[in-house]
C-alpha cells in the first residue's frame, strides 16, 4: 500500500497517525504542495485532482481524508471498535463531525494558516487586518461548536474514548498554533482535550507529524526555492482575492 501526503496537511496528517498507530504498513510517497510536486507526472498518474491524501492499494486508488481514514478501518479487522464504533448512533457521531468539519472547523483554521504563511509569499505585504479578524471570527465560531456541540463534557467527541473524529479535528486545531495564532489560548477544556489526544496517538509520533507545520520559515523557504515558483504564486495569488 502506498499513500501519497503532504504533512503540512491537516487531512494528510489524520489518514499518517492513524496508519500508524493501527500499524498498517504502508510506504510514505511524499508530495511536497508547496514546491509543486503535485505538478510531477509520477503524481498526477494517481491524482487528477492534484491534492493529497492519496491511498494506492494495488490498483486501487482512493483519494479524500475520511473515505481513506474508513477504508483503513475495514482494511485493518483488529482494529479496536471505539475507533469508528459499530453502533449506529456512535458511528452516526463520528460521521455527523466528519461530515461537519470541512466547511467549519477545517476552512476556517486552515483559513488563518494561510493568511499567515501563505499569504505574504503570494501577495508580497501581510494579510490586511480586517480579513484576519474575519478569519480568526469564523475559527473561534468554529471552535465553540466543537466544544459545545461536540466536546461537551466528555474525555473524547463521541465516548470516553478516542475516534476518528477526534484525529480529524485535532490536526486542524494545530493549524494556526504552526503560524504562531494560539486559537486554544483561555479554552482549557479544550487544551485538555487537545492533550487527552495526543496522549492517545503517541506524543511523540504527534510531535513528529506536525513537525513541518509548526516550521512556516522553513515552508516559505521551501517555496522560494521552488522551480515551479511563478506557477505557485499565480495560484495563491488567485485564492485570496
């Protein structure tokens, strides 16, 4: 089994630490977005959509973050159940985040990451003022829901134990904190939360797969010394007008 990521992905992260805390073999093809590798032709054989995740079992090829956290559930039959529980309700729990999070808490964290990181590379002056604040309204909206819809007062979204939905949603919290944006600052049930989390993946494997998103300097680097350089500026230059 190969699969195609770029860890400065929240997606890319979730399917990384959930392979490997399942244990699933699997060989990591990386796909670095920001110095245009979704451009080479060994990539674009998998992906015609040009994004990452890609999972490639045999011939089959799956792209989408939740399809392929799914799949790797059914792939693995030991796989503990609170993971993505057999019940119809707690599964129904795990789906309804899933389901939620791309036009929320997704969007808008990774909203915020690239006004900060991304955007003074494309445009070359910061992010105004006025769209950060928009942008950091729509993550503490974000946020709140998914303390008081989701989180309430359990350990864990759906139980007393950790699902995909908490690997899900944990990757995109740490978005912003990579470009120095601390969302979590005075919310303590969720900084508890956040830890509870990591604790549960590996705090060192946690650490090692946000290692490149908590390094922005280094990212921009990157993208300076990108031969697709003029290609990357034009499609970040077309995302934030």
């Amino acid at each position: 089994m190969e699969i195609y990521l770029d860890l400065l992905s929240p997606p890319c992260r979730a399917v990384y630490l959930f392979a490997k805390v399942l244990g699933i073999p699997f060989e990591f093809k990386s796909v670095e977005l920001t110095a245009g590798h979704q451009y080479n032709e060994e990539f674009e054989k998998v992906s015609i959509v040009k994004k990452v995740p890609v999972l490639k079992d045999g011939s089959f090829i799956l792209t989408e973050s939740t399809a392929i956290l799914k799949y790797l559930v059914q792939k693995c039959p030991a796989v503990e159940d609170h993971w993505f529980p057999a019940d119809p309700q707690q599964q129904a729990r795990v789906n309804e985040y899933l389901s939620w999070q791309h036009l929320n808490l997704r969007a808008h964290c990774s909203k915020v990451f690239l006004l900060k990181a991304l955007f003074p590379f494309a445009m070359g002056f910061e992010a105004p003022k006025e769209k950060m604040d928009v942008a950091m309204e729509d993550v503490n909206q974000s946020l709140d829901l998914l303390e008081q819809k989701f989180l309430q007062t359990k350990p864990f979204i759906v139980s007393n134990k950790i699902s995909l939905a908490d690997v899900a949603a944990v990757v995109e919290v740490m978005q912003p904190l990579g470009v120095g944006v601390n969302v979590l600052e005075g919310r303590t049930n969720l900084l508890a939360w956040r830890d509870r989390v990591k604790k549960e993946l590996g705090e060192k494997l946690f650490d090692q797969a946000h290692q490149n998103v908590m390094d922005a300097a280094g990212m921009q680097q990157k993208m300076q010394n990108s031969s697709g350089l003029e290609k990357l500026k034009s499609k970040f230059q077309k995302l934030f007008r």
